[in-house]
C-alpha cells in the first residue's frame, strides 16, 4: 500500500476534477485529512452528502492555514482570485498547485499572491470528460493518463517530486514540461479540437429547421463526437481560449492554411492529394493507440447493446 504522502490536503473547487482527485486519494488512503472548499453552498452540502471529504468548508483562506498541499480545481479565469484569498494564508514549505488547462496565464496570475516560504508547482492532468459537478468526478480518471506539471524556473526539486509521486499515486504517468511548450501542445491537442467541436456543431444548429432535425437524426455519422465535446463546461472554455489566446491563434493559424490546401485539393479533385493526406492521419490515430491514450475498438468501443437501436447493424 503507497504510504500517506502528505498530512493534509486542501482541494479548493469541487468539480469534476477536484472531485475525481479527492476521491483518487480517498480511496488510496494517499493523505491523512482530505479538505475540499468550494464557493457554492449547494457544492458543499452535495460533497457532504457523498462523503469522499473529512471536512467541507465554504472558508478556502482559512482552510488553507494548515494545509501541506493546496490543489486549486477551479476554472482558469477564477485562478488568480483564489491565490490572492490563500496566498497570504500559507504555511512555510506549503505547495500550492492547480489542474488548470493553460498554465503560462495561471502562473502569472497565482505567482504574485505567493509567499517566498511556499512553493508554487502548477500541474495540468490531461484527463477530464465533458461532465461538471461534484457528481461527475471517479477515482479512475487519472489512471493511465498524463499529469504534466510545469515548475517554475529554480522550482524546490524536494515539493516538484512530492506533487510529482501524488499524481503518480492516482495512477497518472507525470511528465515535466516548460510551461510555454505545454500551452502550444496542448492548444493543439485539446483547445483546437474543441474550437472546431464548437464551431461545427453551432453550424449545425444554424441550419434551417428541416435540415437541422436531420443532422441529429443521422448524428452518428461522425457529428456525434463532435456534439460529445461541444456539450463540455461553457465557463472552462471561455476562459482557455481567453487565457490561451496566443498559443490558439498560432494554431488556429496553421489550420486554417491546411484546410484551405484540403478544400484546393477537392476543388481540382485532386485524389491524390486528399488520399496521401488521409493515410498518414490514419498512421498517427495508429500509434495513439499504441501509446496507450485510445482504444482500438470500434467505434471508440461503444458496445452495441448501449447504442440506440437505430444505430446497431
Ligand atoms: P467544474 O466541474 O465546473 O468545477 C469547478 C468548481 O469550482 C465548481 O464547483 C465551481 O463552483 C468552483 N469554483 C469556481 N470558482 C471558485 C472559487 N473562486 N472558489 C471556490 N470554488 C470555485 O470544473 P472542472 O471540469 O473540474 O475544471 C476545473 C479546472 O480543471 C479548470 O481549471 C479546468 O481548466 C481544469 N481541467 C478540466 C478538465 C476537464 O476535462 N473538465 C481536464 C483537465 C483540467 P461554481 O459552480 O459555483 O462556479
């Protein structure tokens, strides 16, 4: 069994994410008392109610007196709001980390509220579904999925390896990375794919009427997985894009470029072109199964049983 790694832990926002980790550390006994605040009065009479916490508070400041280990879960745009209540608060060689999806704008609005006796160590666990609220959380969701963690310039290695070996005790692989690289790879990787998510389900609806009551009745051709990640937290969103402005519009950029090349490519139906470009995209889904980070089932391995009847064969 992994010994008690820290003495207490604060996790401050109880969403998906916060909720997922305390019930990660509950289940495996990784701290000795588990702490969760969060604003909204109706969110702590709910974590009371499922009980995966040993206290509930509404006061985060005063919480986070006598913690060893901060993880602020709140969305990015209320980050630096939340280090200015508990930065003053801190204990000498507190951590303070985070889960949030953009990590230069988080650093630079959480680094000014902390103590020279803390250590700031922000994280980003690249894991998550598009449900919110203390219901949505499970103790599984970190299991076999990255946890990148970007520590400042001259971060203590001593509170880097103690978050680090935290993260690696809910079953997620820890990869350290400059907190630059990690907002153009993830602004890629996640921001754009739910950009375009947004985008081509909004199209949809916009459609008119009859054709709009179409695409939802064909919607498993493809659209679906679109409107899965489209149905994600509207405030989340709003603030990555907000928070990853820079890093989107470079990659938002280089998108469009290769769009226009594919849209070229059907407009002088060139084959060629549209068919070599498709096969090394089938090459990378390959080894994204490889790696682990998919399932090579069909249909992402929906099992026929849960699909509507309409849609098995
Ligand atoms: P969520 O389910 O919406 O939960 C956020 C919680 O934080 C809500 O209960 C919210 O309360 C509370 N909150 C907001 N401002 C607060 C404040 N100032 N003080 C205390 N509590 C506050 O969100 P989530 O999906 O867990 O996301 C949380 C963070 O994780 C975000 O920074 C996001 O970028 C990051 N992340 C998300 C995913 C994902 O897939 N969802 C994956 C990786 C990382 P209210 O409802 O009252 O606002």
């Amino acid at each position: 069994m992994t010994p008690v790694l820290f003495e207490r832990l604060l996790i401050i926002g109880a969403g998906l994410i916060g909720s997922s980790i305390a019930r990660a550390v509950r289940e495996r006994r990784l701290v000795r008392t588990l702490v969760v605040a969060d604003q909204d009065p109706a969110v702590c009479a709910r974590v009371r109610e499922l009980g995966f916490a040993d206290e509930v508070t509404g006061n985060a400041a005063e919480a986070a007196r006598e913690a060893d280990l901060i993880i602020v879960c709140v969305p990015v745009g209320a980050m630096g709001a939340v280090a200015a209540q508990i930065g003053p608060q801190l204990k000498p060689g507190a951590i303070l980390s985070d889960v949030g999806s953009v990590k230069g704008a988080v650093m630079s609005v959480m680094a000014p509220h902390v103590p020279a006796h803390a250590h700031l160590i922000p994280a980003h666990p690249v894991a998550g579904t598009e449900c919110s609220g203390p219901d949505a959380g499970f103790a599984t969701l970190f299991e076999n999925r990255w946890c990148i963690i970007t520590p400042p310039e001259g971060a203590d290695e001593t509170a880097v390896e103690r978050l680090s070996s935290l993260w690696r005790a809910m079953g997620a692989d820890v990869e350290v990375m400059d907190l630059r690289r990690h907002d153009l790879v993830l602004a890629i990787t996640s921001h754009l794919p739910h950009l375009i998510a947004y985008n081509i389900v909004g199209t949809a609806a916009d459609l008119e009427e009859d054709m709009a009551s179409e695409v939802i009745k064909y919607s498993a051709g493809g659209f679906r997985d679109f409107t899965r990640i489209a149905a994600s937290d509207p405030t989340m969103w709003r603030d990555i894009f907000l928070y990853n402005r820079e890093a989107v519009l470079e990659m938002l950029g280089r998108f469009t470029e290769d769009l226009t090349a594919l849209q070229r490519a059907i407009r002088y139906g060139d084959g060629e072109k549209l068919f070599d470009h498709f096969t090394r995209t089938r090459a990378i889904r390959r080894s994204i199964i490889e790696m682990g980070q998919e399932t090579d089932a069909p249909d992402f391995g929906r099992l026929a049983a849960e699909k509507p009847r309409h849609e098995q064969s």
